[in-house]
C-alpha cells in the first residue's frame, strides 16, 4: 500500500482558484463546524492545513489535509482523520509542524484518559497519509501534573523533535503552579528523555513556550512567559533559556528577553535568526502613557545576550494612537526585519495597518518615527493578518471590517524601499463573512497561501494564493495524468544502484529513501542536466533490506522498490 501512495502523481487540474468571491474551499460542509486551522508548508510546494472538526452529536475531531503546489487535496475531500479521541466543549491553542521530509506533527490536546482533565499528545503524519507514529500518536504525561494543554513542537539542529506544554499542578487548596514540560524524541518516535525536564517555580506560573531550532546541534532555545501572581492578572515578563542535548540548562540563568511586560492574552511568536537566536514582535504598554499598547521588537542572540538594548525598538513614536503586534519577517539576505502592525485611535473606534522594518544588526527603525501607513486608521476597521517576504518586497494581508461579521480580504506589496509596488491593493476574498484565525506560508514556488476560518457557511476552511505579481490563484502548471511514473534503476538489488533519470532542463533533484514502515531514512540531491542523467544512490549507513526511492523530476513524481544486499 507504501509503495503505490508513493507512486500516485498528482492529478492534473488545479485547485487554487481565480475567483475570489469563491476562494478555495479546504473544508467546509454545512451543519458541520471546522474551526482553529493552522497551515505550513508540506512537501514539494504543499500546504499541510489541520482544523477541529466538530459533528453535531460528537465530540471534536482532529483533521489533516494536504493540498499540492497547484492546491489539489491529497488525503480526500474531508481530509485524513487524525483523532476522534474525546475533546472538551473549550478548545485551546494547539501546534503544526512539518520537518524536512515533508511530515506533517501535530500536537494538541483531549480528554483520552476520562474526567475532564486535558493531556498532551503528539502524532506523526507523511505525505501519504501514514500515522508514522501509530494510530494513537504519543501521550504527553509529566507525573508531576494533574493537566496539559497548549504543545509547542520543535526541532533540533540534528532532527531530533522536542515537544514543550504548560503543565499544571494544585500547588495548594487555592491556587494552581503553571510547569513548563518537555519531551524529545527521534525522528521515528523514540524518547530520548526517559522522564520531562521541567521548567518550574514554587513561587511563580511558567506558561507559553515556543521552542527554537540551533542549527548544527541537538539543542533547542526555549521562549517562555513567568507569570508571577499578584492581585488581579499576573504580571507576564517573557524569557528565554537554552537546553543542552541531555535537557540541561546551557546558560547559567534564564534571559529577561525585555523589562517590558505583556498581557495575559499575547503569546509571544518567535522569529529564528537562522544561527539560534530569534527575534520577536510583542505589544506591550506606551512608554508616555501605558494606557495605550504599542508595539515593540526584541533580539535574542544565540548565546543568550541581548544585543539591542534590554526592551527593544518601539516600532513607532507617540501616544496619540494604539498599536497592535501583527506578524514579523526577518529577510537575512538584506539584514532586515519588516514588521506589520495595526493602529488605532485612543479608543479603538477606527484601525488601519502600519509597516516598519528595522536594520537586524542594530535595531534602529529605517521607516522613521510614523513608519510606513498601508491603509490609514479609519471606520472601515483595517486589520493585519501578516505579511510574507517574495524576495522582491513584502506581500501583505489584510482584512476590511466594516461592519461587524462582513469582512472581506485584501492584499498588497511594498517594495524594500517601502514604496508600493502594485497600483492599488488587490482583493483576495469578496465574500462578506466573519474570517480570522490567519495562517500565512511562507511565500514559495511564486505564490503566498493563506488559509483561514469563514463563517460564509457555519464555519469553514478557506485558502487564496496571490502572486509576486498581484494575480490571485494563479495556476503554477499542471502535472501528468498519466499513469504513475516507475524510477528506473540499475545493479536492483545492488549496493550502490544507479538512477535513470530524464530531465527536460537542468535543475537540482531531491532524492528520498524511506523503509518499508514509511520513515525516512535517506536523503540527498542531485543536480541533473538537459537530457539523460545516471546518478549513483550511495546510502553507507542503510543496512541491508527492502527500500521504497522517491525523487521528482520536472515537478513529476517517480518512484521506485531498491533492493540493498
């Protein structure tokens, strides 16, 4: 069955459609709800969505689509059922992630163990649907608390998985302590830390971490909010601690990532430097009047210090308006980070979307005191949704509120030197309906996805792709519908087999080795010319056994059994 998923080609017609009063329709079925979707990239220009499905009658159930670079699902109409274990009526935030083999992980939360207690689990899909890591996934336990919720999924710089959550334990009659867990494993599932290292303080609540990849090492930074007990809300300060491979603390106390503080509400989302430090977008109180939020930017390096100052960059000057964290993007090639945000008047009657991009190294803002306006604050309620760097400039998303539940969605590009790069904004969604719950990929294969929640039928999934150029759902091309295609190769069985591979233009192969049960445990590339190519598979480490060999060739499939002695 392995073999002949891997073999499938993608079917020819695409999906991503030019009509935006339509859209792509992900999931959407009426007196059904499909809520809480997240979407990052899949393998080959894919878009992994995951939702909660909830049926009338049922409990929620957790939900898996991948659509293909031209937006054709992959796992069906409704999606590859992942759990119907028992959730609770309250959903809560819960993560995706995909790994350099085009896996998809996804990690939340349900009641599996009866009561109503929440636990952590984690479950492991391929691009064929395989529940790599069991039909069940892995449960998330710390013996120390009595609950679990909000995972966070990261990777090593080795491709090793560890898993963060907030962990609850009854500290006393009255009050509950907040531990932050952790769990890694190997790519095929196996623990690496025979029990959680634990983030924990008697006398204060650790909550919302996201993990942070070092390259190079089996280690992780870990970004993390104490919230420290006090009359009314805690006082939430965020900071961040690096863990060693065996789980210890490589720094000898935790990094006060700002002296500024953020609301019960904002879970900070970091942005990695692509050398183990992160930067990050945080709304937090006006310096002249902490009445009003404002937006700020902070660097971690990866060794802990920050190189800034000890709160950031206010993205803008002043106290006459309020500003909302939105989406952050850090373009390395030129030492940038571009920040998009929502401004509104003292008492949130009218909002509008402001950009401001800062230099990487120093901090200091490059679109001066006011920034950069896209749509001025004013009654049509404009709000951010992100934005995504093309290599051109910055493609931003954005929706018009102008009545309440009548939104509608838009788009446009500023150029590096923040100018606008399209004549007007372009419109991505004609249909008026409630949409939120944005997810923006990142910008690839000269499209930028972005899926959301819609209310136009109950709630649903939808998705638009808009170019570098400003067309939205533009077809990227479409691929053979024929039969699928079989991977030639030479001396099968054999130690060392030779790929028979004809390209019609020179182009860089990928070259994927997986074993029977469908993990990954080989991979590779090939630059290929013009015409006929031969290109040795040599796998050292792999002992001897059956192999299934996937790679693609002029955006075609093929894939063939490899027999090693």
């Amino acid at each position: 069955m392995l073999a002949s998923l891997l073999l499938t080609s993608t079917a020819a017609l695409a999906q991503w459609t030019t009509t935006i009063a339509q859209n792509t329709t992900v999931r959407d079925v009426a007196g059904v709800q499909e809520v809480s979707p997240l979407a990052v990239a899949g393998p080959n220009g894919g878009t992994y969505v995951s939702w909660f499905e909830q049926v009338t009658g049922t409990n929620y159930q957790m939900r898996l689509q991948l659509l293909d670079v031209n937006g054709q699902p992959q796992f069906g109409t409704a999606g590859l059922l992942i759990s119907n274990q028992p959730q609770r009526t309250a959903l809560f935030r819960y993560d995706l992630k995909s790994d350099e083999a085009g896996n998809a992980l996804l990690a939340f939360q349900d009641v599996r163990n009866g009561g109503t207690a929440t636990q952590c689990v984690i479950y492991k899909i391929s691009p064929t649907g395989q529940q790599l890591w069991g039909a069940n996934g892995i449960q998330l336990l710390d013996a120390t608390t009595n609950s679990g919720l909000s995972p966070s999924i990261g990777f090593t710089g080795t491709g090793n998985v560890v898993v963060a959550w907030n962990g609850a334990t009854t500290a006393d009659a009255t009050r509950r302590t907040g531990i932050i867990p952790m769990l890694k494993f190997t790519p095929g599932g196996t623990p690496l830390w025979t029990t959680p290292v634990r983030l924990q303080s008697p006398a204060t609540n650790f909550s919302r971490p996201v993990l942070v990849t070092v390259p190079g090492v089996d280690e992780v930074v870990l970004s993390y909010v104490n919230e420290v007990p006090g009359s009314g809300l805690p006082v939430s300060t965020m900071y961040a601690q690096r863990y060693t491979s065996s789980g210890a603390a490589a720094w000898a106390t935790p990094t006060q990532v700002s002296t500024k503080t953020i609301t019960f509400t904002f879970f900070p989302a970091p942005v990695p430097d692509g050398n183990g430090g992160y930067y990050l977008q945080y709304t937090s109180g006006n310096p002249a009047n902490a009445q009003l939020n404002d937006s700020y930017v902070q660097y971690v390096a990866a060794d802990g210090t920050l190189p800034w100052n000890a709160i950031g960059t206010e993205l803008l000057t002043g106290s006459t308006t309020q500003r909302f964290s939105v989406g952050l993007q850090y373009v390395a090639a030129r030492n940038e980070l571009w920040a998009v945000f929502n401004e509104t008047n003292a008492l949130q009657t009218q909002s509008g979307v402001t950009v401001q991009s800062l230099n990487a190294t120093t901090g200091a803002a490059r679109l001066g005191s006011s920034g950069q306006v896209v749509q001025a604050p004013s009654a049509s309620a404009y709000s951010a949704a992100g934005l995504r760097n093309t290599g051109t400039g910055l493609l931003i998303v954005y929706k018009q509120s102008p009545t309440a539940l009548n939104d509608v969605l838009w788009a446009t590009k500023l150029n590096y030197q923040a100018q606008p790069a399209f004549t007007a904004p372009v419109q991505l969604s004609s249909a008026t309906s409630n949409k939120f719950n944005f997810s923006l990929l990142p910008f690839a294969n000269n499209q930028l996805v972005t899926v959301w929640q819609d209310s136009r039928q109950g709630y649903g999934i939808y998705a638009q792709t808009i170019s570098d150029t400003g067309q939205p759902g533009t077809p990227l091309g479409t691929r053979p519908a024929s039969a699928p295609q079989t991977l030639a190769l030479s001396n099968n069985p054999g130690e060392v087999p030779v790929l028979h591979l004809t390209a019609a233009r020179s182009q860089v192969a990928t070259l994927l080795v997986y074993d029977m049960t469908g993990r990954l445990v080989w991979r590779d590339t090939a630059a290929l010319t013009a015409g006929a190519n031969e290109v040795r598979l040599a796998a050292p480490r792999l002992a001897a056994g059956t192999y299934l060999v996937q790679t693609s060739v002029d955006q075609a499939s093929q894939g063939g059994r490899w027999v090693k002695p």
